[in-house]
C-alpha cells in the first residue's frame, strides 16, 4: 500500500513539473544559493536565507543591484517581494550598465517596491536621465503594497508596453516607445538602494522569482 501511494505520488509530481514546464516559466532563483546572477554596482550584500534573496544596505554604497546573467526581451515576470518600511527600492527589466561592464551604471526601466502609501509599482527611468516613466498624471501614492508582508508582483513586458500589478491590483499600463527603443531587452536586477548616513541597516528580500518569455 506505502508503496503504491509512493508511486502515484511521484506520477502526480511528475505530471504537474511537465504542466509547469510546458506552460514554459522558468525559476529564475533555485532557493539555494546566488547562481545566474551577478551582482554590479554597490557594496550592498546579497545572500540567501531560509530560500530568499535578502539584500542588505551599506551605508554610503551607492544603488546596488543583483542582476540575471541573461537577458530577456518580452516576458512576464512573477515575484514576491518583502521591504521594510524605511528602504526604497525595485526590480530592473530589460536593463544594461554603462559600458556593458559590471561596473557600468545600470540604467533601464525599474519597477518600484515601497510600503506605506507610495508609488510601488510604478516604472521608474533608472539612471535614464528621465526620471519617472509613468506619467505625473497618473503617479499617484496608493496602499496596494502592504507594509512588513510579503508582496506578490506581476510584470508584463510586450513590446514597447509595461503592465505591472500588485497583490493582483493593475498598477500601471505604460506603452513607452523611446525606452523600448533604447532597452528592448536586458537583464532583470534586485536593487538595494543607497541610504545616507547613520540609516539602517535596512533589508529587503525576494523569493519565488519567475519568468516567463513570451514569443508570439
């Protein structure tokens, strides 16, 4: 009996990491250590704990970012985030450093992560020289993104469009034609923001981060 519930239990496990697989997402984070990723810029560290990414502040580290060492183009993207109150920070899509090099500013739309009544979820212009991509008229603070929780993010990047959502609440619908011509694809980055002095340490951690790539 043991044995034949082992078997029917292997067959069903085996049967939904085929839907999985089929439905084509790939995990971007194996919950066990920092493969795939390679972090630029920053002195802000980034380590796993009990199956997260937690970054931590430095204090006088400028921005620090964890990025994918591949880069994607049109995706839909899945992550749970947890911030503490005091630090702002993000998720980079389709970005690039200065230079190509990892010491090269990262640059390229970022998707904000904030508590409180904020502008999380948001597309921010990362070192673009644009400053917020989101229209003014539409930035407005929100209590979507629920402080000291863990938060459940959906990205969706078609083309020159962005569609973000929070707790499954659409945020932001941005079509943006000069970035998508400027950063049709780049890699995906965690960022830890700079903090001023005598601040933090503050962390912020990620988990179940996954994408996947959409074609048609």
């Amino acid at each position: 009996m043991q044995k034949m519930s082992f078997t029917i239990g292997m067959l069903l496990l085996g049967f939904v990491t085929t839907a999985q697989a089929e439905e084509g997402w790939i995990e971007l984070f194996n919950g066990k250590d920092l493969s795939g990723w390679t972090q630029k810029n920053g002195t802000a560290k980034y380590e796993v704990k009990d199956g997260t990414i937690v970054g931590t502040t430095n204090t006088g580290s400028p921005n620090s970012f964890l990025c994918t060492d591949e880069e994607y183009g049109d995706f839909e993207l899945e992550f749970d985030v947890k911030v503490h109150d005091r630090l702002n920070s993000g998720v980079q899509i389709r970005s690039q450093t200065k230079g190509n090099t990892n010491d090269g500013r990262v640059n390229g739309p970022q998707v904000e992560i904030e508590a409180g009544e904020a502008e999380a979820g948001y597309i921010y212009g990362e070192a673009t020289g644009r400053g917020w991509l989101t229209p003014e008229e539409r930035l407005k603070k929100h209590k979507n993104f629920k402080s000291g929780e863990w938060n459940h993010y959906r990205v969706i990047a078609k083309g020159p469009r962005i569609q973000t959502f929070i707790n499954g609440v659409q945020i932001e619908d941005l079509t943006d034609e000069p970035i998508y011509k400027t950063h049709p694809k780049g890699f995906i980055g965690l960022q830890v923001h700079g903090i001023g002095k005598d601040q933090g340490p503050y962390d912020v951690a990620w988990k179940n981060i996954k994408l996947k790539k959409l074609n048609d």
